[in-house]
C-alpha cells in the first residue's frame, strides 16, 4: 500500500481522541458530609486518570511436552488518579474521611462493620461506583463519547503531598489509588458500547 496522507487523515474522521478530554466523578458514601460536599470539586480537580485496561488471564495445562491455552478469569487493575489539592483541603479531606471510617487510625474499628454491602449506596457499605467519561473535542467539549463505571469502588492508599520551599512556582498534587470489583463500559449518547 502507497503512502496516502489523505487515506489516513480520512480514517480520523472526528480527529482522534484526545487525553485531556475527560472528566471523573465519584458516588461519595451516604456517611461521609465532607465527600458529598468535595463531590462537585473532585469532578473539576481530579486531573490525571485513565479508562481501564482490560486482561484476561490464561490457564497453561501441560500436555505431551506442550502447553494448550485456555481463558482464565478477568482481572481489573487498581486505578490511580491525580487530584489537584486546593488551599481548602476539602477534596483531600474528604478522602481522609472515607479512609478514616473504613479503618480506624489508632483502632481497627470500621464505621461500616467492615462490609460491602451490595447497594453501593448504602449507609452499611464503604464502597461505591465511580464513572470516567471520555469528553469530545467537537460540541465544544460538552460531548460525552465512551464512559466507564467502576463498581464496588474504594481508596486503599491516598498519597503524600509534598513540601517544598525551592517549589514556589507549582500547585500541591496528590494520588489516590482506588480498588473496585470490577469494571463495565456505560452506554452515554446513543453509541452502543
């Protein structure tokens, strides 16, 4: 095949999608105030996230000297995202919370009897669903093309934020790692996923 510039120009039809277009948004629990209040923050200062990569893991059965392939279980990754922190601390605060009510920091106690319970909105359970959505360039941003649901979602490690007085001339960052059960694509504006 010749090298064609206006084959694969053509083959972008809607100019290809880009990373900085998308957005995240969290169920915080029912028992958590301060995540309910940082929700509407977290949407716009979660700035560094990702759609799941999807694997499905194989099983090696030894036979006559070689090995047959059969599909495994799928596994889900955790998930890290980068929050921007703000002179209130309400977004962080409201991690510290959750993490707070799942596991004590001086006991083991759990505000949630240590359950997940299997309506995420519960008051009895600590997890819940999170949903990345892919944003278009076109519609002037307003478009949502893919989205992806993060089921049974919870922070098991909320990272540090450093200090620095030679770092004048930046905003504090902060990572989040999420565990979830699993993943599902969400259909958003008619395309079928």
């Amino acid at each position: 095949m010749a090298f064609d510039l206006n084959q694969f120009r053509n083959a972008l039809l809607h100019g290809g999608a880009r990373p900085s277009q998308f957005e995240m948004e969290i169920t915080w629990p029912v028992n958590i105030p301060s995540g309910i209040i940082a929700g509407s923050n977290f949407r716009f200062l979660c700035r560094v996230s990702k759609i799941p990569e999807a694997t499905i893991g194989k099983i090696d059965i030894p036979y006559f000297g070689r090995k047959l392939r059969f599909a495994g279980d799928r596994e889900f990754g955790d998930l890290t995202v980068t929050v921007i922190n703000d002179e209130d601390y309400k977004v962080r605060h409201a991690f510290e919370d959750w993490m707070r009510a799942i596991t004590g920091h001086s006991t083991t106690v759990s505000q949630y009897n240590g359950g997940i319970a299997t309506d995420t909105v519960s008051a009895l359970s600590y997890a819940t669903e999170g949903i990345v959505t892919q944003l278009s360039r076109n519609d002037r941003g307003t478009g949502q093309q893919h989205a992806y649901r993060f089921v049974g979602m919870w922070p098991s490690s909320l990272g540090e934020v450093a200090l620095d007085w030679a770092n004048y001339d930046a905003i504090e960052e902060f990572t989040v790692q999420f565990q979830y059960q699993w993943w599902e694509p969400v259909q958003t504006l008619g395309f079928a996923l």
